[in-house]
C-alpha cells in the first residue's frame, strides 16, 4: 500500500498545473538551445563549401556552388609551424589513443584496488583522490608545466603519456562507485575455483564494468581530440588539430587562403568526433548497468 501511495503522488505531482509548467519551460528552453547548436554547426558547414569572396559578400546564405574542393585545399595549403594537417590528423590520433589508453588503464586500477581491498592506509589515499578533484587545474599547472620541462619529459612522445597515468581523476570517481556496486559473491566463486586476484579482476569484474568503461572511454576520446593545451604547453614540437586551428587563425597564411578554408579545417576536426558520437550515443546517453545477483 505505502508504495501505491508513492506512486500515486508522483503520478500527481506531474500531472499538476505547476508540473506541467515546468516541464514546458524545460522542453522549450533545450529546444532553443538544440536550434543554436545546430544552427551554429550547419553555418559552419555551408561556409566551408563557399569561395572566400561569396563568404564575405553572403555569409549567411546558402552556397551558390558546393566548392568540395575547399577540403582538399585545407590538406595541401595549410602549414602550421611547418606541419601540414595530415601531421597534425596523425598527432591527434596517437595523442588521443594514447591519453585514452593511459588514463582509462590508471583509473580503473586504481579504482579497482580502492573498491575492492582493505589495506593500511585505504583511506588516506581515497581522500588524498578526493582533493586532487577539488584543487584547481590553474593551482597546479606552473609546477607541472616546471616539472615536466625540467626532467625532459616535455616534447618527448616516449614519456609524455605520464601526465595521463595518475589514475585520480573523473573516471576514477565514476568507476570506483561501480566496483563498490558489484557484489563480491563473483571475486568469491573465482577465489574458490581457483583464480588469483589479477585472473579474477580481468576476467570477473572487469567484464561486469565493461559498460561504463566504454562510455567513460568515449567521453574521455572526445576531451583528449579537443585538448589543445597539452600540444601548447608539453607538446609543441608535435602540434595536434586541436592547437593546429587555434594557430592557424593567426598565421599569416590565414588572411590570403580565407575563411572558409579555416571551416573546412574546423569540420575536417569535428569529423571523428562526430562520427563517434553517433555510432556511440546510445552508449554514452543511457545509464547501462551490467551483472547483478538474482533472486
């Protein structure tokens, strides 16, 4: 009866006159929002298949001829501190696979070894985790930008996946909850059949978090393509899209080639994450759960 009761004043509060309102105000407002991202990403596209001449004398109006040849010309005319953009393309993918692969490997280790083991000291390194998360990235930044300068790990592609091996960050916090969720009767049954701890780990457990592995996985994809920090600061020598186009608009070369061009640059960017996002929505949008005790 009480979880009737429950249910039926839920079902109350979203069917009131205030509730309605709300959800009008909510759906209308991302509705906007939705229009101006949209919009903003089609001006983008439009732009980039115009000649510079008909971008200044039209900038918002349909192209009259679809230049595709604008994107060739972004490959073959664009030099970014003596980098053309398939160098560029190249740093992007190694960087980014290499960011994701660190740092999804160092977080879920960590998160795993918190969750799942006692041991002196647990709770001092969990708060310790806690803090980093806390502190500003501006608060730390002139010590590793010292730090990292100073024993040559800066401009160095064989070291610099060490700034991604930390393991305290986001995922961690969003991992070490879902290995806290999984029941130890798995760990337990592969204990008694005989498995260690690093065989139960890999084949019992990670399995089960497999689902929020991938979607922070993706998440984490799409921040490493758009960092253009880490090529700026640590990485200048190797130059990623990212920091390619930031530069680009204000190189020289930028004013006689035009605006367009500089679009096409920014889809030609934007392409992977797209494409990502789209095979991968579903993913990244709904709480997926996996495992769990029956019965």
């Amino acid at each position: 009866m009480r979880k009737s009761q429950i249910r039926a004043k839920d079902a109350t509060r979203k069917n009131s006159v205030g509730g309605k309102i709300f959800l009008a105000f909510f759906f209308v407002f991302f509705v906007l929002e939705t229009f101006t991202l949209m919009y903003a990403f089609f001006w983008c596209v439009s732009n980039s298949l115009k000649g510079n001449l008909e971008y200044l004398d039209s900038a918002f109006r349909l192209p009259r001829q679809l230049l595709l040849g604008n994107y060739v010309r972004a490959f073959q005319e664009v030099v970014i501190n003596g980098n053309r953009l398939y160098v560029l393309y190249f740093n992007s993918i190694w960087m980014s696979s290499l960011h994701v692969s660190v740092s999804i490997a160092s977080s879920t280790l960590a998160a795993y070894a918190l969750a799942k083991f006692r041991f002196p000291g647990k709770s001092v390194i969990f708060s310790i985790a806690i803090l980093v998360q806390i502190l500003p990235i501006i608060g730390t930044g002139p010590a590793l930008y010292k730090f990292l300068h100073k024993f040559g790990i800066a401009n160095n592609p064989a070291l610099i996946w060490l700034i991604w091996a930390g393991g305290f960050d986001f995922m961690f916090i969003v991992l070490y909850g879902y290995f806290k969720s999984i029941s130890n009767s798995y760990a337990e049954a592969a204990y008694m059949d005989g498995a260690g701890h690093i065989k139960t780990m890999i084949r019992v457990m990670l399995p089960q978090a497999a689902p929020a592995i991938m979607a922070l996985m993706v998440l984490n994809l799409i921040g490493a393509w758009n960092d253009y920090g880490t090529s700026l600061l640590y990485m200048r020598g190797y130059p990623n899209l990212a920091l390619g186009i930031f530069l680009f608009e204000q190189e020289s070369q930028f004013a006689s080639i035009g605006t367009p061009i500089l679009l096409a640059n920014i889809m030609i960017a934007v392409l992977p994450l797209l494409v990502l996002f789209v095979v991968c929505q579903k993913m990244i949008m709904t709480n997926v759960t996996a495992g769990g005790l029956k019965g």
